[in-house]
C-alpha cells in the first residue's frame, strides 16, 4: 500500500515501483489526492491490474475544499472530479473490476456540513465504495474539532447520505455509525477504550 508523507503519484519512480511489485505477484493499492491522475496516468495504473485506490476529498464543494488546501484553487475540486470520474469510465470500458476505488473523506469542523454532497460526488463519479470517517485528533489538529451543534447536524447529513447512497451501487464503508455512536463531545475522540478491550481492530 503506497501512502504516507506525501502524494505518491509525485514519485517519479512511482509506476515503476508498482510494475516491480506486480510483476513479483504482490497485491497493490495506493491512496492519493487524485489531482495528478490524469488520463495516461489511469490508462497505465488500469493496465497493471492493481487493487484498490483510495481517494481523499475532504469536501462537497469547490468552496470547502479551497478552505481545507488553501495552496489548491478551487477549480481543483473538479479536476479530481474529472480525474476519479474519467478513472471509472476507462476501467468500465476495458471491461475491468479492478482496481477499486474508495472515495474516502475525513469529517471535522470545517466540512461537517458536506457529507451528502459528498456522497453526491461520489454518485456522480461512479465510485465503489464510498467511506465517512472522523478525523482523529491531535494537538496538531485540535482546532478541527466540531461542536455539539455541529456534531448534531453532522448526524442527520450522514443520514441523509446513507439513505442516497442506498439508492445506488456504490458500497458505504460502514464505520461512520460506529464512530459516531461512540463520540466524546470534550475529546472529539471516538474510539474511547475499544483498542484495550477488543485489540486491534484491523
């Protein structure tokens, strides 16, 4: 799995690194921000038959999205739109399963908001599966930490997304309930002590 520090289609070497690990049999997936995959990018990654791509888009609109990558033009919004959706088109073309794509976007203060025109999105990019998580807070990011009304209004947009969502082929990642339902409004933690009584959960 390529993810971490960093955008791995920013690797120069990146394609390469996956045609090694194919060619030796290993399963791939990879996480990205989805603005660098353009349409030769998806035509190669489609062709090496990897797994599963997660993409981040932590927002709904082109507005939200400029305020949480403030170094992104808004217009980026839909040029990773375009990207995820163009990916779908091609793979459906090609007669393809593989990989899949998991829409993924981390929920705070800022776009708490958004999560059924998120899943709208994700309808209109033709995604897989579509994945609402909390974001897990540290000092570093303390302010993203949403109010009581904002977690109020949080629930009802995620069940208004659940219901849309029900009503097309995309698969819902179903961790949202569980986060929510274990929510601690002074923390913003969501995970309490489940790690020490159950272990991993991975």
């Amino acid at each position: 799995i390529f993810q971490g520090d960093g955008e791995p289609l920013l690797n120069p070497r990146f394609i390469d690194m996956v045609k090694y690990a194919r060619e030796k049999g290993i399963r791939v997936s990879f996480f990205t921000n989805g603005i660098l995959l353009d349409e030769n990018t998806a035509r190669t990654i489609l062709s090496l038959q990897l797994d599963e791509i997660f993409c981040s888009l932590p927002a709904g609109t082109k507005e939200t999205y400029a305020k949480i990558n403030i170094k992104q033009r808004p217009s980026t919004f839909w040029t990773i739109v375009k990207n995820m959706k163009r990916l779908m088109e091609l793979k459906k073309k090609m007669g393809l399963n593989f990989p899949r794509l998991q829409m993924t976007h981390v929920i705070h203060t800022i776009n708490y908001h958004e999560i059924l025109e998120m899943a709208k999105i994700d309808a209109e990019i033709g995604t897989d599966c579509s994945r609402f998580y909390l974001i897990r807070l540290d000092k570093n990011v303390s302010f993203l930490k949403m109010k009581p009304d904002e977690f109020s209004i949080l629930k009802v947009e995620v069940e208004k997304a659940i219901d849309f969502l029900s009503k097309t082929p995309i698969i819902l990642m179903d961790n949202i309930n569980f986060q929510i339902n274990n929510y601690e409004e002074t923390t913003g933690s969501w995970a309490k002590d489940t790690f020490l009584k159950m272990g991993c959960t991975i």
